[in-house]
C-alpha cells in the first residue's frame, strides 16, 4: 500500500511538473509576442491615474501590444526632460503634445505624419470627433502630427440671483458683446471696497481681448504675426473701457482687493469667464449661496461671430518608434474609442463627440448644483487656440510686456499693438 501510494504521489508530482513548465513556456511565447511600446505623457495625480486606466483600457481590447507609461507633472521640466531624451534617441514611441503648446517637434521631423494611417483605417474623423476639438493638429499642407484626446473651452459663468434682482433675462446663446456690456452696467453697484461689479475681471481677459472682434495674433500655420490689425486693438480696447471708463470691471488697483474669481463667489460680481477646469472649484466654493449657470461666450455684433479660447491635449507618434503601427492603434484607440473618452471625460471634455455630449455634461458629484456643461462642448465650435507658449514662448513673453504697457495705461492699445507686432516678427523671424 505504501509503495501503490508512493507511486501516485511521484506521478502526480511529475504531471504538475511537466504543467509548470508548459504554462511557463506559454507565458514566456506569450510575452515574447507581444508588441512594447513607450508611453510619455504628462498629468497631475488625477490626470496620471486617468491615463493608467486608458492605458489598461487599450491593453485589454489589444492583448498583443504591451504599454510602458510614463506620466510625469506638466510644465517646462516636462519639455527639458522630453528635448534631452529626443536628443539621446531614448524618446518613447508616443509622446504627448497639444496643438497650443508644444516645442514645434512635428515641423522639427520628430512626429509622424499620421494621416496615411488614417486614410489606410477609413476613419471618418468628423463623425467621430467633436468639431473643433482637432484644431492645429493637422497643418495647411496636410501634414496630421497629432491626435485629440480631451480639451477644455471658455465660457461665461453668470449669477442667476443677481440677474434675478436686477430684472434681468438671463443671457443665452447669441448674445453678443454689447449685451455683455449692457448686461455688467446694469448689474454694477456701489462704490469702494463694497462695490459690486457687473463682472470680475481674470486671466483670460488678456489673452481673448485681440480676438473677441475678428482679430488675430498669428495666421492659420504660424507663418505670419497679424496683432497690429485694428480688429486686435479693438478687442482689447473694449475691455479697457470696461474697466476704466464704464467701470463694471475692475482695473488693476481694484483687482488687488480681492482676486477675480474670489469675487465672483462670494457674490460681488455678476459675470465671470470660467475654464472647463474650474468646474469644480466652482461647485465646491459656490456651493448654495447663490444659482448660477453657465453660456458660451458672445459674439461680435457686427458679424454674429462667437468666438472663445479652447486648449487641447493629444498624442503623437515619434518619427523613430520601433512599431509604428502599434503606437498608431494606441493613439487612434486614445483619440477616437469612445473607452477611452468613457474615461477621459472623468477629467476633461473627451475627443469622441457623443460621450462629450453625454457622459461630460451629465456628470455631477454630491452637493453640485445642476449647471448645464452643454456650454463647455458647444464651444469648441467657435473656439480658438492661442500658440504663444512653448516654442512660441518668447513671442508670448513680448506680449505680457505689451499688454501689461496698454493695461497700465502707458501706451494706447493701437501703438501697443503696432510696437508688439514688430518685436513678434523679429522673434518669429528667428524660429522657422
């Protein structure tokens, strides 16, 4: 009996063996024909865990291709730390960029031009994508260096109770920039340090002015500086007038008082443009002191224009990936599968147009009030890219000074602008 035994138990021992070392191979044949590619994306805590979980997503619906990421925070380490693995050849096969801040790699010959891929998959990008979210990923001449992810836009956040108070209709789409004005004069009252303004002043301000009237700082590729056109004058002369002619916005000595979106929440302005990022700053501050809702920005009276800033994220093929097609199914997969827009609309308004139509704007957490983001994604319709930062950021340094001289009331907005045009050209000049 014990010998029986001890025959079953070599057996059985020699059986589990030789299925150790079967599964074992096949794992070792497995990862052997799996496709690797890098990954080097940038992201804040949530932004990096938003991108672990696409990354997971795409590894699940392609088994065969296994993903190295590496997300590291935003800002010029991020740049530095990308140039000098470019420059040592150990770059990652995709690589992160956005249309209105990037180092100009694609023109450089460092990303692929990734329409041939598109036309060989028959992707239909305008059914896909939400219109406006791929601005300045594909050049004049075709060339596409990238894929969007996830963007965000400008729009006006407004007091519901403060409009209430004032009998006012609440602004809709289609508004223009005159009834901005006429909205803030009607809204604004008191004096001093009590003082309740129509609306606050912020960031934006400086960066939309040149456009709100049809005006331009560049061309469509970059090529050209147009900021001495008259139209970019009169956008910026328009808030200017709001702030110290009009006075329903405050001016610089105002806005030392009390920072522009501190006032709106805490009900001493009536107006305020908000980024898609503030959206839960907002909720959070705002809480219930006060309705409030959103709507797209205004247009120019004269042509029925709207127009607003967006910003957007994307991917990038390196021109010297190892497996070009499978870095393409990662960046196709991340820009128009609507998985991953399923995801990235945790944090930003998603590529694919029907999950921003619908997962974005009816997201919600406990305690927000309900705010129609409709707003958010409509537009990115009218929207603009503003390129004056990474490789254009001494373009965009010139224009603070210029900004800061006219906002201070040092030079008029005309000869501001005139004098910056000049300055830019010379700049440009010396980057293409």
């Amino acid at each position: 009996m014990t010998r029986l035994w001890h025959d079953l138990w070599g057996r059985s021992v020699g059986a589990a063996f030789v299925v150790l070392v079967l599964v074992a191979t096949l794992a070792a044949a497995d990862a052997m024909a799996k496709t690797r590619i890098t990954v080097f994306a940038w992201g804040n805590a949530q932004e990096m865990q938003n991108r672990r979980a696409q990354t997971e997503a795409f590894m699940k619906a392609n088994p065969d291709v296994e993903v190295q990421l590496e997300v590291s925070p935003p800002g010029p380490d991020w740049e530095r730390k990308l140039d000098t693995m470019l420059a040592a050849g150990t770059a990652a096969d995709v690589i992160m960029m956005s249309a209105d801040w990037h180092g100009n790699r694609g023109r450089r010959g460092i990303f692929t031009d990734l329409r041939p891929f598109v036309e060989r998959d028959g992707l239909n990008l305008e059914a896909v994508l939400l219109p406006g979210i791929d601005n300045g990923y594909v050049w004049p001449n075709g060339f596409r260096e990238g894929m969007p992810i996830t963007g965000a836009s400008l729009v006006v956040a407004f007091n519901k109770d403060m409009f209430d108070d004032a009998g006012l209709a609440y602004p809709t789409r289609g508004w223009t920039w005159d009834d901005f004005l006429a909205y803030a004069r009607k809204l604004t009252r008191g004096e001093g340090l009590q003082k309740i303004y129509g609306a606050a002043d912020h960031w934006g301000i400086a960066t939309l002015a040149p456009h709100i009237f049809g005006g331009r700082i560049f061309n469509d590729d970059h090529s050209q500086i147009l900021a001495d056109d008259p139209k970019v004058a009169k956008g910026i002369q328009f808030f200017l007038d709001m702030m110290k002619v009009d006075r329903v916005m405050p001016d610089a000595a105002a806005s030392q008082g009390m920072p522009s979106d501190q006032r709106f929440y805490a009900g001493r302005a009536g107006m305020i443009f908000m980024a898609t990022w503030d959206i839960p700053t907002f909720q959070q501050r705002i809480g219930k002191r006060f309705a409030w809702d959103i709507v797209p920005m205004p247009a120019d009276p004269a042509t029925a224009r709207p127009v607003t800033l967006i910003w957007t994220t994307g991917y990038a093929v390196n021109a010297k990936a190892k497996d070009k097609d499978a870095a393409w199914r990662y960046v196709k997969f991340m820009s128009t599968d609507p998985r991953a827009s399923e995801i990235a609309a945790q944090i930003a308004i998603p590529s694919v147009k029907d999950v921003a139509y619908s997962t974005f704007v009816k997201q919600s957490q406990p305690g927000w009030v309900p705010i129609d983001l409709t707003a958010f994604v409509d537009s990115f319709a009218f929207g603009i890219l503003n390129p004056m930062g990474g490789y254009y950021a001494k373009i965009n340094d010139e224009y603070n000074r210029a900004w800061e001289a006219i906002y201070l009331g040092k030079v008029d907005p005309v000869s501001g602008m005139q004098e910056f045009a000049k300055k830019a050209r010379e700049i440009l000049a010396t980057l293409q």
